[in-house]
C-alpha cells in the first residue's frame, strides 16, 4: 500500500496514558528478574563483613557440598576481567562492579563471592553458610566537614571556580549570612532490586538486566570480559526504577562470569539490604555558604563551599556547589567541590546529583539572607537574577525562573503571608511556608533511532531508550506521531535493547530530549522518501539517524529548565513531628510532551524532596564502618501519609534555538523542594535547619521559640 | 497437605486466581517466589523480601497479605487473588481502570501492590474497619468518610520510590466512589 | 535461610507435641517477624509448627466483665472488634498505629507479644549483639542509639520492644494466658517481660516449650476514655521513637483514675506506675501532669544521642492526659 500521512492535531502537549500502562497494572509487564529461562541456576552474592582488609581464605569446599550448589566463584577461581579502560560514562569504570579480582577489600560490602545453586533457596542459604577470613586492617568510615585528607576536584564541571574579592566584598556587605549545611547518606532504592540473567547464545553474551541504558552496560561488559561489542546484547524492556543507581553494577558482571563458567544461564539478584553496598548512594555533604549583600539584597559576596566522598578505589564528587554557579552572580563569587577517600563504597549519581544536596544549602541560605534583611525570599531572588552565566559568562537560553515565582505565588498565595515566624498556631500545630528556587542543566547527548514505515502503514521506532517510569515510552511514541504526522495508534515505540545502536542513557535528564531528536531527524527524512506515491515494501522502509553531528552545531548557552517551589508545614514543636500540608511547584522545563506523565514526574521529584528533607538518612556504623538498618523499615522514605496534595504547574518556556524544544523534567522538581520545606519549618518555628534530615528529635531539641 | 515426602520439603495444592496448582515445595519457599519461580506469576513483585515495601501485597482469602512472609507450604487451602487474578475476563479491574487513566504509578514496579492493597482497602473501609486516621472509633459511628487523609494512611504499606502518590490516592478515590455510586445505584 | 520441617497443628495438645519442647523448633504465627528473621539469618529453626489453625480465633467476653482475646486473633479483627473500640479504644489505636494494612491482617496477638526488637545490630548477624549472641557486645551504647531504650535498659542490652499494642495491653492489666504440656498458666503483662539485667536474650518469663494462647483484659472502666499516641520518622508504617497509652477519669478536677504506658522507650511496654501514683488525686492540670510525667522519667538513663525521648515522652504524657481531660469536660 501508499503511505499518506494525514494531517491532524499534534500529540505532542496532549495527555495521554502509558502506552504500556495496561501491562503495568495488569501485571503482564515483565520487568529482568521475571524472563524464564530453561535450565536457570540462581546466583547469591556474598559481601564483605569487613571494611577493609584482605581476604585469607574461604572455606568453599562445605558449601559445595551443599544441596544444589554448582559453583562458588571468588577471586582466586573466577575469570579475569580488564578494568584498564576508558569506560562509556568517562574515566574507568568502577572496580566495585569487576568483581573477584583480587583479595583486597576496600570498604564494607564489597563484593568477595557468588554462590550459584539450583534454586534461590539453596543459593541462599549457601551464601550465608560461606566462611571467609579476612585480615582485618584499621578503617576510616567517619565523615566530618574538617577531614584532614579533603582535597577540592573536579566533578561536574571544575573544582574551583573564582572571580573578585570575597573577604572585601562581605566585609562592604550590609547583611552578611555565613552558615554551614549537612546532608546525609541518601540510598536510591528503586522499588524493583537490581537483577540481571546472563547467557551464551550461539557465541553472543546475553544479557536481560534492569538498567538506565543498555549500550551503557553491553559497552561495559564487552570492554570487561575483552568482547567485541557486537558480541553483547543487553535488553532492558521495563525497569523499576533507577533514579541514577542502574548502571553496570557487580550482579551484571558476577551473572556474566556464573554463566560463563557453567554454561548456563545464570540469575543475580540483589537483595535489598545487599543494595545499600552495591547499588550507589548518594554523598553525604558538608556545605558552607557565605553570602554578603547590600540593603537591598543584591548580592556582592557567595561562596559555596561543598565537601563530599568517595570510595578509596574510585572517584565520584558529588559537586554541590552546582547550583550556585548557575543560579546567583556577585561581585565575588567563589565556588569549591572537594571529597575525601573513606574506606566506603563508591558513591554515584543519585536524582539531581549536585543540585539536590547544593540547592538544600543555598536556597537555605538565601531564606536566611532575606530573613537578615527583611526582604521578601521571592523579591530577594528576583534581584539577583543573572544576565548571563555567572561562571561561564555564557547568555542564558530563556531563563524563565521569574515567572515561575509569579505565577507560583498566585497560585500558592504567597501575597498573604506574614513574614513572621513562629506565629501561626493550628490546635498543636505551628504552621509555616517557604519557597525555594530550583534549576537543572538542559543537556542532550548524541543518539541514533531507527524509524520503519511498515508495509500495513504503521511505524515502528527502534531506539535505544530506558523507560525507568519517566514514561519516556510514551512521550517517544508522541513526538514521533508528530514528526510522522500520524496519529499516536500508528507508532509502535521499541526501546531497552543494546542492538538498536547507540543512544543516550535514561540519565541527567537528558534522555527524552536526546532521544526525540533522534527521532524526529530519522522521522523527517523518512517523510520525505516516502513521496505520496511510494510503495512501502513488506520488509518496509527504514531510515536511521544520529543526532551527533546536529548536537555539535548547537550554540553554546547556559541552557537549564527552572522551577520555583513553595511548601506548607505543620509542626508539633512537643514531639518533634513536621508534617507538609502541601506543596506547589511551577516550572520552566521547556515544551510539556504528555502532561499527564510530566506532572508525575515533577510531583515525584518534589516528593523526594519531601524526603530528603523529612525522613531519609543512611547511618553508618563506626565501629564495623558497615551499615546500622540497611533495609526500607530503617531507611525511611516517604510514605503515602507523609505526601499531602502535590501539584505541579508549568509556564511557556521557549528557547528559539533549540530544534527539540524538550528540557528534563526528570530532576528539577526534586531540586529546591527539601530547601523549600526547612524553610518552612523555620517560618513554623522561627527554628533554622541546616541539617537534613529535619528528624523529630532535632526539631525537640532545637526548642521552639518564645512565641 | 499430604504427606510429605521428606521433612523440608512439602506437596502443596495452591489456589490461585481460582485454579489449583500443586506441587512440591522447599519449606523456605515463599508464596510470592512460589507465584513468581514455580507458577510464572510475576505480576506480584519483590521489592524487599521482608516486609517492608508491599510491592508482593495479594489477597489471601480476601484479605490483603504480604506474600514475601507468607510461607508457601502455609497456604495450602487458602484462596490466593493476585494482580492476575483481581480482574473478571478480560476487562480490567475499576481500581485498574482508574491507575491506568489517572497515571497512579511511574515505573510500575509498585504497582501490582498498590492495586491488590487498594481493592483491599476499599473493602475494608466499606466493612467498616477504622484506620489510624478514623478520629471517632466507635461502631456505631459507622464508616469514616474515605477522605484521602484516610486513603493515605491506609495505602502506607505500600511505598512508591517514583512518589507516585498522588495521583495513587486520586484513583483510589475514584475507583471508592465509583464502587459506592454503583452500590446507591443497586439500591 | 536454613533447612527446615514444617508441621500444622489443629488443636492446642497437638502444637505443643509438634514442638515437642525442642530448643530448635518455633511456632509460626502470622510469620510477620520471624520469617524476616529467619531470612536475616537471625533466627534458624530446624521446625516449624504452625498455629494459625488452632481455635484460638475469637474475642469472648469474659463473666467479669472483660474481654478475652484469643493468641491467633488477627491484629486487624482485634482493632475493628466493636467491644475493643468501645471498651479499650486506646488499643484499637495502638493495633492500627502499628506496622500496615496487610501486616495486621497476618499478624496475630500471641506473635505481637513475643516479637523482636528492631535494634539495628539485632538484626545485623555480621555484627555483635548480646540479645542475639550472648556475650558478644552491645555496640549500641557506643554506636548508633538515636532510638534505643531511656528505661529500665542495662550496659549489656539498650534495645526497645516495638510493639504498639503491647503498650495498651500494659496499661489496661492484660494477663497472658498459656499453654505447657504440663498444663496452662497465666503470667500478668507486668511479669510477662523479663528485666534486661545481664540476661537481654532471655526475653519473657514464659516457660520453655509453652504456647501462648490468649491474652485476657480484665474490666477496666477508665479504659473507655483512653488514647494511644504515636510519634515516628514518618507518618505511617514506622516503628515508634515514642508512645504513650492513656487512660484517664477526671472527676470534679481531680483525677480519679488513669492508667498510663509508654513505648520505644524500654525493652518492653513499661507501664509508668510511678507518674500514675502521683496523678491519682491531684488536679487535671498540665503541671500534674508533667510533674508525674517527670517523676516516672526521673529514673531515665539517656545515651548520648536518644535524651530527646525523656523530653519527648514528659510531652507526650502533657498532650495525652490534657488532651482526655478537655474530651472528659466535654
């Protein structure tokens, strides 16, 4: 038959539900662990109990013994793996993940051996029967802001950035803020545990894992294990999550050697408690701001200092002082991004590394500057805003912050409030608001799509996508019914699978703009091949597309999306409890693909917010360096009683340079929302929390004020 | 239970979404890695394995139950409704029907849990049960309005990492009300 | 997880022979804490003998005037039960401030008595614990105890009980009802739990092999006017950093009965005799109440970092007992 696009509506800016949502609330959308496979052995991995040390001896020959126990791999039997590499995310990958190399334990959790057995039961219990004897060396788990061995490096972006005189430009200051900020251990904890199954076919490694990007992982297992990378395949359909924590981690590599070893396929699946050590966590941060300012609160000083950690085997900066090279300019503007090497696990991207814990303490400090004041905290950011990059000296491209602080106080009924703390009183309750800005880079990386019109004039879209819940499947499927000019029910969207080719990862927000630009180049060409009276063959006509070279051509612009974020708390000042009463955020992140999907993704962002500032701390053990409550009962994240009504707006955000149109929504809401919060709970108590998370017991202990 | 053949491992007959499946099993194994490894119903998820996520939440004779501490060979003789199961044919349960439109999850993993907890707690309300939110706890003051302060706190065992939520609690709401307008419309 | 056999007993004669009074068999309740147990390698039976079969399902009232609670009553039917709302709503509160939804419909009373505390170390077999290894350490006095025991705790042990519904019963005089193949007894909810001394494994005063059976609260009038309030890092599905149950009758200004227990504080529910000796007869005003509050916390032995429960708990108690005393006037 002949294609004829019709034309109609755009897609693109309408809601539509989850094109896979019927799998997903029937149960029939198989996420990594649920894809049989005949002949399964199931793999166990066994962590270090140890912080630091070398691994003696281990007493396999028991466990071996044991009912369905085929292997222990360890590293004085398992295959070696290359780590001198260049890894796809930059810099060698992190040796957590190449597993059973050597006897070394560098930080508790670490991974010394696998046990694989017939059923998970038997590996299980193999597992836990495992004797290891290490030779235990002294450990250094304590993070403190003054860690002698802290050293400033580069993370995302320089370790260093400095114009003008700070000591000069504070001391000029009328009002001066100069206070110090904490973040704790925060963990990940997608909802479905990393997991992955391993098998040889027909000479191709095979992997079904549940990751951020599946060319991430085939390119790092293919490097590890000296493979062509044509010679990998990693399919990733549905994932349950990641926020940041599913790259290439141990069980990928551990299944890879199982399946090797035994030629079968092999499943690895970490339990959640194993999570807490292999999985990636957030840093904690040590932050300092300094802000100095005229009467009428332009800002003549900033400093931003961030310390943060990392493991002794790998670097990782968590590089919170992000934001403020972007948000704030001053006369003298300092920023630094330092870490220290403890004896821990290696810390990773969690949702808006740097930003979350960075804009904490510097939306923090800018309440307590307009406190100092007695400005208005939405008049005191609205006169600082930045003509240009205050570090990069970059224009902006649409810079939108202002009108999500005027149409959030609108909507918020900022007008009414009284900027006095400590006065509102609900039966036990205190009641107070806050505000906070937020912002995230609007970045894109390069990727290919292939896009098929079929012979039954429908299209399909091959393109190496991750789903994590961001419905990135969904909003695909949109822009490319736009871009084709067909109505949504003709564009199958396939995603999750390393053969489709290269293209950007489910991260940094960048995914859904990177891949719709993909998209829409293969979907424009194809457009044009397909003439009005082109015959589509049976095999149907594909065109392929690779946005690097269009990327490259892009003008360099300060490009982030904003967002202005408001929360209403209630705080028992006799127990402790804070609870928010809501919460409301209006962003500019660009065009709104599926607003139906984009709301779920701010609001989830704010409630991580709600989160960090509330509830979520990872408390490390001095004494074993290990975790103290490495499980969802000690580790607290919100639950549904701790999320009151969220809502989420959006403004006009065009930026005319930029073919795509699309920003990241993905991490902004979650920016500035935990400072927006603890700003509250001050305006509540008149108390100020500069340590997260805002625990009862530090609120008892901080008092109340007279009032 | 018949006899077992040997003493850590049992024959049990399960039922499931209406249909038996016996087989033997590993005392140690759970129900929900009984539905997932030997029935190939992995619609029911594991978020935690202990507890403390309900992402394995099913209904057990009618009642919603964690099936990751529910040992298999202990539910011989109980029915067992999961996410498979809670619809009738091939449509799709109201409480489906309402996540589905209202956008109530983001990646899904939680899902099958949060559907199975909510068709359970709008029972459980409409029997009268009070929550930790029901302010006045007297029997005769009949069931509490299912206010979404009272759909929050009963929904509190089940945690979604995306914050899905909000919208979670919308499509309970929807899915509670459209249940008590087709009851008035019966009587 | 190790090995194990599994048994079902259908009447009460029949679980204690399946048990057979061995060292390494455990009853199976609703399995909500000791199958995670067992999957944390804390606890490993060689058998299990299930008991939610038995006929101990029931809630009777008793000839005096009480209630008698069967062992393997569902937390969830013993919260909705109407007599429990009328008579003792504080445990209807304290039943649904604890654990979700589906752990209540699985969880059962006798299994609620007997569970195990949520210490971190506890619960960690890589790490010491004297509850768990006698003899082996408490790392939580030097390490992390932001929610361990202000009361009645030892250096060998500072773990807290979790129960919430532990903590009505307390307050109300609950006796506990049990089984031996020597014959039933019955142990007062205040002789239940054993002191934590230099003994923190040895939990209750229950004899080995014994099955509880029910739990049986006596007539207690003040209890129709009585709260259970729950403070926690969240706001749902949370074990308590602090509890309070409260009961209260104010008659002419002048209290005339109350009954009062704290959880989260101590290694079990710690029913708080002294503040209720220094209420009775004093005025219902806040400055009785914290005076009693205080005099019940003046034996406190606070860590480092968990000194906020003394002042958490002595606000409790003020907001509890104000809060009855205005229903009251009402």
């Amino acid at each position: 038959m002949t294609t004829a696009p019709t034309a109609r509506q755009g897609a693109v800016g309408t809601a539509h539900t989850r094109v896979e949502g019927r799998d997903k609330v029937t149960g029939a959308a198989r996420y990594a662990a649920e894809i049989p496979f005949p002949g399964l052995a199931h793999g166990w991995l066994v962590l270090s109990t140890v912080a630091r040390g070398r691994i003696r001896a281990l007493d396999t020959a028991p466990v071996l013994a044991m009912p369905g126990v085929r292997t222990v791999l360890h590293h004085g039997n398992a295959p070696q793996v290359a780590t001198d590499y260049p890894g796809l995310m930059g810099g060698k990958p992190d040796p957590t993940a190449a597993v059973f190399q050597h006897d070394r334990v560098p930080h508790p959790g670490w991974p010394v051996a696998l046990v694989v057995a017939e059923t998970p039961e038997q590996a299980r219990e193999a597992a836990e029967a495992l004797v290891v004897h290490y030779e235990q060396e002294p450990h250094d788990v304590v993070f403190t802001a003054d860690h002698p061995r802290a050293r400033p490096t580069g993370g995302f972006g320089p370790a260093v950035t400095e114009k003008g005189d700070l000591e000069a430009e504070l001391a000029a200051s009328a009002a001066v803020v100069d206070a110090e900020y904490t973040t704790p251990e925060e963990y990940h904890n997608p909802m479905e545990p990393h997991g992955a199954t391993a098998r040889w076919e027909d000479g191709r490694l095979e992997v079904v894992d549940s990751n951020q990007g599946t060319m991430w992982v085939a390119g790092e297992l293919a490097n590890l294990f000296s493979l062509d990378p044509s010679a990998v395949r990693v399919r990733s359909e549905h994932v349950g999550g990641g926020f940041g924590s599913k790259g290439v981690r141990a069980h990928q590599v551990a299944a890879v050697m199982a399946a090797t070893v035994l030629r079968r396929p092999v499943r690895v699946v970490m339990t959640r408690r194993q999570m807490f050590s292999l999985a990636g966590y957030r840093s904690p941060t040590a932050q300092r701001i300094r802000l100095g300012a005229d009467a009428d609160g332009r800002l003549r000083a900033l400093e931003h200092r961030s310390l943060s950690l990392t493991s002794t085997v790998h670097e990782f900066n968590e590089s919170a002082s992000a934001p403020s090279r972007v948000m704030y300019d001053a006369d003298a503007h300092h920023t630094v991004n330092s870490v220290v090497r403890l004896d821990v696990g290696t810390p990773t991207w969690m949702r808006a590394p740097g930003e979350a814990p960075g804009s904490f303490a510097l939306e923090s400090a800018l309440d307590e500057l307009a406190e100092k004041l007695g400005v208005d905290p939405i008049d005191l950011r609205l006169r600082n805003e930045p003509e240009r990059g205050p570090v990069s000296g970059l224009p902006f491209a649409g810079r939108n912050l202002s009108a999500c602080f005027r149409e959030g106080a609108r909507r918020f009924g900022w007008a009414d409030r009284d900027p006095r703390p400590g006065v509102r009183r609900d039966g036990r309750w205190l009641l107070g608001t806050g505000t906070a800005a937020a912002s995230f880079p609007a970045g894109a990386g390069p990727s290919t799509a292939a896009v098929t019109a079929e012979a039954d004039g429908s299209f399909t879209v091959r393109i190496n996508a991750a789903d994590i819940g961001t419905g990135a499947r969904t909003a695909l499927t949109l822009v490319a019914a736009d871009a084709l000019d067909v109505v949504p029910d003709r564009v199958r969207v396939r995603i999750g699978d390393s053969d489709f080719g290269p293209a950007m990862i489910a991260g940094g927000s960048t995914g859904t703009r990177s891949w719709s630009w993909a998209i829409r180049l293969a979907a424009a060409e194809l457009r044009e091949r397909l003439a009005p009276d082109v015959r589509v063959p049976p095999e149907g006509v594909t065109v392929r597309s690779d946005t690097t070279a269009a990327l490259g051509a892009l003008t360099q612009r300060e490009r982030h999306s904003y967002g202005a974020q408001f929360a209403e708390v209630a705080v028992d000042p006799a127990t402790g409890e804070v609870r928010v009463r809501r919460m409301l955020g209006v962003f500019a992140a660009g065009r709104i693909v599926n607003p139906l999907t984009a709301r779920g993704q701010l609001t989830g962002g704010m409630v991580w917010g709600i989160s960090m500032a509330l509830h979520e701390e990872g408390v490390r053990d001095r004494a074993t360096g290990g975790h103290y409550g490495a499980d969802l009962a000690s580790y607290h994240v919100a639950a549904h009683a701790d999320v009151p009504a969220v809502e989420a707006h959006w403004v006009d955000d065009h930026d005319p340079d930029d073919p795509v149109g699309i920003k990241g929504i993905g991490e902004v809401g979650i920016v500035g929302a935990a400072a927006a919060v603890a700003n509250a709970v001050w305006h509540a108590t008149g108390v100020r929390h500069r340590h997260l998370p805002i625990r009862p017991d530090r609120v008892l202990l901080a008092g109340a004020p007279d009032a | 239970m018949s006899s077992a053949p040997s003493s850590t491992y049992s024959a049990v007959t399960l039922t499931v979404n209406g249909e038996k499946h016996t087989l033997t099993v590993d005392h140690r194994t759970t129900l929900l890695d009984a539905l997932r490894e030997r029935l190939d119903l992995t619609g029911t998820k594991k978020g935690c394995d202990q507890g403390q996520c309900g992402a394995c939440t099913v209904l057990v004779d009618g009642r919603r139950n964690l099936s990751c501490l529910q040992l298999a060979v202990a539910a011989e003789g109980r029915e067992i409704t999961t996410i498979e199961g809670v619809a009738e044919g091939d449509g799709l349960h109201p409480v489906q029907e309402a996540f589905l439109e209202l956008d109530g999850y983001q990646c899904g993993y939680c899902t099958p849990g949060q559907i199975c907890s909510a068709i359970a707690v709008i029972e459980e309300h409409a029997a009268g049960w009070p929550s930790a939110a029901t302010d006045d706890l007297r029997p005769e003051a009949g069931p509490p309005p299912l206010t979404p302060e009272e759909i929050r706190e009963r929904m509190s065992g089940n945690l979604c990492r995306c914050g899905a939520y909000v919208s979670i609690v919308q499509a309970v709401a929807r899915a509670a009300a459209d249940r008590s307008a087709a009851k008035e419309a019966v009587a | 997880m190790r090995e194990f056999d599994y048994r079902c007993a259908h009447d009460v004669p029949g679980a204690l022979a399946l048990l057979d009074g061995d060292p390494e068999a455990r009853f199976l309740g609703g399995g909500t804490n000791l199958v995670d147990l067992m999957k944390t390698g804390v606890e490993r039976p060689a058998r299990l003998v299930d008991v939610r079969e038995l006929p101990l399902d029931r809630i009777e009232p008793t000839a005096d005037g009480g209630l008698r609670i069967g062992a393997t009553v569902t937390n969830s039917d013993l919260a909705a039960h109407p007599e429990v709302r009328r008579r003792y709503p504080a445990l209807t509160q304290a039943v649904l401030a604890g654990a979700s939804g589906q752990l209540r419909n699985m969880a059962t009373v006798g299994g609620n008595l007997l569970q195990r505390t949520r210490c971190g170390y506890f619960a960690d077999i890589t790490k010491p614990c004297n509850k768990r290894v006698p003899g082996s350490g408490c790392p939580a006095v030097e390490g992390e105890h932001h929610n361990h025991a202000v009361l009645g705790a030892s250096e060998h042990c500072v773990a807290t009980h979790p129960s919430d519904m532990g903590v009505a019963l307390a307050a109300f005089d609950a006796v506990v009802s049990y089984a031996t193949p020597d014959g039933p007894g019955e142990l007062p909810f205040g002789d239940f739990y054993l002191p934590v001394g230099d003994t923190p494994h040895r939990e209750t005063a229950l004899p080995p092999g014994a099955l509880i059976t029910g739990v049986t609260l006596p007539a207690v009038p003040v209890a129709a006017r009585s709260r259970y309030r729950k403070v926690r890092e969240r706001a749902s599905y949370a074990f308590a950093i602090g509890s309070v149950a409260a009961a209260l009758d104010v008659r002419d200004g002048v209290v005339h009965d109350v009954r009062l227990a704290f959880g989260a504080v101590a290694s079990r529910p710690w029913r708080a005799r002294t503040a209720e000796r220094a209420l009775t007869g004093a005025p219902a005003d806040a400055g009785t109440f914290a005076a009693a509050a205080d005099a019940e916390l003046a034996a406190a032995r606070p860590l480092p970092h968990n000194a906020y429960k003394v002042t958490l708990m002595r606000n409790l108690v003020v907001a509890e007992l104000t809060r009855l005393t205005e229903e009251a006037s009402r």
